[in-house]
C-alpha cells in the first residue's frame, strides 16, 4: 500500500474498558514506549464482529477471558483518534476508528496474567480514569476522556444494584 493510500484511511479497533471492584481501570504498559499506558484495544478482523475482537484482544493482551470478565455495556458510537504522522503504519493508516466496550472482573485481580501472552505489554496495573487520561499520549485523551465521562454513571449504577 503506498503512504499515499494508507493516509487516507482508519483502521476499525475494538477497545476494552476493565472495571475493577473499585472503579479504577485496568491499564497496560507498552513494551516499545515505557511509561506509555493504555486501554487493552486492537484491529477487528475481518470475520469478526466489534464484540468478538474485543474479546480476542483482551485475551491476547491480558489473559482474560469472558469466564472472567462480564460484559457491562458498548459506548454507543464509533470513537476516532488521527495518529501522527510519524506513527501511521500501512496496518494504521491515518489511525483509529474503535467501538468500546466495558467490562467488570468477575475474578481476583490477581489472576490477570502480566501481559497476557503479548509481547506488546510489560506490564499491567490498576488506574483510575483521570491518572490514566492525564498521562495518555496526546491522540489518545480526547477518546480516554470520552470514555471516563461514559464510565462513571454506568459503574455507580452497577455498584447500586
């Protein structure tokens, strides 16, 4: 694909918002970027539906599987974030058009797998949605910000039942 075409596209992404018992995020550490957190997310093939990639993806990035987590909700349209120009890939594109989905552990939170069976991730912690926003790289704050305001109403209901 020349950098011509792959400029001019965005890829479709399913993304993955963890709720822990507390209402803190699950968050992984890139590999290639220490320091760099991020939401479990990744492309949706081309067989897949949003749904079954974003449960592909938590899997791949972090071992679980839907035994351990169960699903809460789907932010109700498709979030896009542009990539910088140095970082588009011919995979990328111009970046990333995802559907999100929330789920809340249904297991310890011990029994998540450092980095799942990714080589992408080093490591993976507990965070809350304004730490996790205030230390995004920039193209990502905007969608994490959409996400938190989305989050809190639905945990707080989830806690009442």
């Amino acid at each position: 694909m020349s950098s011509q075409a792959h400029s001019q596209f965005f890829r479709a992404n399913a993304g993955c918002v963890v709720l822990g018992g507390d209402g803190r995020v699950l968050v992984l550490e890139r590999s290639d970027i220490p320091g760099a957190w991020q939401l479990p997310q990744g492309g949706i093939d081309n067989d897949e539906t949003p749904l079954q990639a974003a449960e592909r993806e938590l899997f791949e990035e972090t071992g679980l599987t839907t035994k351990d987590v169960e699903l809460v909700a789907e932010y109700p349209q498709w979030l896009t974030y542009e990539l910088p120009a140095e970082l588009r890939k011919p995979w990328t594109g111009r970046g990333q058009t995802q559907r999100w989905f929330m789920f809340r552990l249904k297991t310890a939170e011990t029994a998540i797998l450092p980095a799942g069976s990714s080589q992408e991730f080093m490591a993976w912690r507990w965070m809350t949605f304004n730490d996790l926003v205030e230390g995004a790289v920039a193209f990502r704050k905007s969608t994490y910000r959409q996400l938190a305001d989305w989050a809190a109403p639905i945990h707080t209901a989830t806690q009442e039942q």
